[in-house]
C-alpha cells in the first residue's frame, strides 16, 4: 500500500499572501522505505479552473507512483484553489507564478534524510495544461537548471483562455443571449472587471496573464530535458499516433533552446475535461518510463 503524502500549509508571498495546501511525497525505495537522497524533486503545477478538479485523481495517482520509483514530488494547490487560501477571483497569474517559485524553494530547502542539502538533485517542473505555461514562466525566473515534464502543453495560454470564455458564451446560446457575448467578456477584463464564467469568477489580472503566457522555456541548462506527453483515445499503442503539428512546432521551440526532447502518446480520455472523473493507466506508466529513460 502507498506511504500517505504529508499535508501542510505553505506560507505564501505577496501578492497573493495567505497559505498554500501542499502534499508531500516522500522518495521510497522498491521495498517502501523512504531513500536517504530521491532520483529527483518534482513539483506538480495543476490546470485552470474545473480542470484541475477533473485531474486531481490523476495528479494523485501519479505522484504516488513517482514516489515509489524514488523521486520526491511536492502537489501545491495555487492562490484560490482547492484548500489554499483566497478565492478564485483573487488569483493573478504573477501570483500563480511566485507560488511555484515558493513550492521550489520548499523543495530545495528541505534536507535528504541524512541531513545533507539536496543542491545537486534534479528538479523537474511538471505541468497539466495550464501548468505547463506556469512551469515555463516560473523558471525563467530561478537561477538553476530544471527540467520538465509536460502533460497536454499548450502552445499559449490564448488558446485555453478562449476555451474557457466559450462556455460563457455557450451558456449564453441556450438562453437565446450569445450575440456579442465574448466581445463584452473581453472589454470587461480590459477594464478591470472579473467576470463569472462556469462557477469560476475570473479577474482581468489572471486572464491576462494566462492569455500572454506561451509555452517558450528558457535557455537549457545542464543538459534540460522535456519530456512531452499527450493522451489520444485512437492510439493502437503509444508510438503509432503522432503528435499534432502545434505540438511539432512547440517542441521544436523547445529544441531550439537547448532541449532534449523526448514525445509520447499514451492511449487514455481527457481525463481533465471528462463529465465524470477517469484514469489513463496507460499515461501513468509512460509518465514513469520517461522520467527514468534519462536515467544513468
């Protein structure tokens, strides 16, 4: 049976303040105990909205899974989400941002369990949807080399901004009221306004934020690693179905900054936007043969 994670509340910085829910992980070994130095530190940064709901499950059982293959892994719920302080309607995306930058630190700060300092461990950011665009603006801003590991990256965060908008204006269609919809919603966050879109009140200063980021990581360090995974219900088996042409064009983003780029596609749903909560098993064990396929 699985270690419990350990729970705590993590201080956080301005401008969001209040505390973070975290889960810890510990790094076991193949028999349970826990490892004196993990393979790596891993900091898992969630989706946006109702997506992170639907791939808690999924976030869970993949962190206990990179525990119990020897990596430390830390899950951190963002300013207004899930059991951290603030609502919703708080959040910023520099606030989202300093909170990754905060999980990092704990991370790095916590000693191994003989006491010595953890410097020279791998730190690996991994990100589902949204996530990914954080890992990527989190670490332009540490002075250390990471790697990522990236769940559905999208190219930008305008694409899933838009995605989100339309369910305003789809809920908007079936009350006969869609005409002109997404224009109103924008010119409201342009003038400081949130608005109310899915259960989800959204402030200008996140939506901003999430429709400017993109997903171009900063120079490779140390020899970076990206490894890029998606979920595709047609796929026969994981290496004969290909990646989409944004995604091509992402990596090679990547690549071009140094990278080692490694893609799979594991067979599974979309699990983050699924109407009931499902698992993609086969997601969970490419995740872990990429993770230790760069291993000595």
């Amino acid at each position: 049976m699985p270690a419990p994670a350990e729970a705590f509340f993590l201080p956080a910085p301005a401008p969001g303040g209040g505390q973070r829910f975290c889960l810890f992980h510990v790094a076991r070994d193949a028999n349970g105990h826990p490892l004196a130095r993990p393979t790596g530190l891993v900091l898992y940064i969630h989706p946006f909205a109702e997506e992170m709901n639907k791939s808690r499950r999924m976030a869970a059982l993949q962190a206990r899974a990179m525990a119990g293959a020897g990596f430390s892994v830390m899950q951190i719920d963002l300013l207004g989400c899930g059991d951290s302080s603030g609502d919703f309607g708080d959040a910023t995306w520099e606030a989202w941002v300093k909170d990754v930058l905060a999980g990092i630190t704990w991370l790095r700060a916590r000693p191994s369990s003989d006491g010595q300092p953890l410097d020279h461990v791998p730190l690996w950011l991994w990100g589902l949807r949204a996530g990914c665009l954080l890992a990527v603006d989190a670490a332009k801003r540490i002075a250390e080399p990471c790697h990522f590991l990236f769940w559905q990256a999208p190219s930008s965060g305008k694409l899933l901004l838009q995605q989100f908008m339309r369910l305003k204006v789809a809920g908007d269609m079936a009350s006969g009221q869609s005409k002109g919809v997404m224009d109103a919603l924008r010119q409201q966050l342009a003038a400081g306004s949130a608005v109310d879109i899915a259960g989800y009140s959204l402030a200008g200063g996140l939506a901003n934020g999430l429709e400017q980021s993109v997903l171009a990581p900063p120079a490779a360090q140390a020899g970076g690693r990206v490894e890029w995974l998606e979920v595709s219900t047609r796929a026969a088996t994981a290496e004969s179905a290909g990646l989409s042409p944004v995604s091509e064009k992402s990596i090679a983003v990547c690549r071009a900054q140094g990278f080692q780029v490694r893609s799979r596609v594991a067979r599974g749903p979309a699990f983050w936007q699924t109407t009931e909560i499902e698992d993609a098993p086969d997601l969970l064990l490419q995740t872990l043969l990429a993770l230790e396929a760069g291993l000595p």
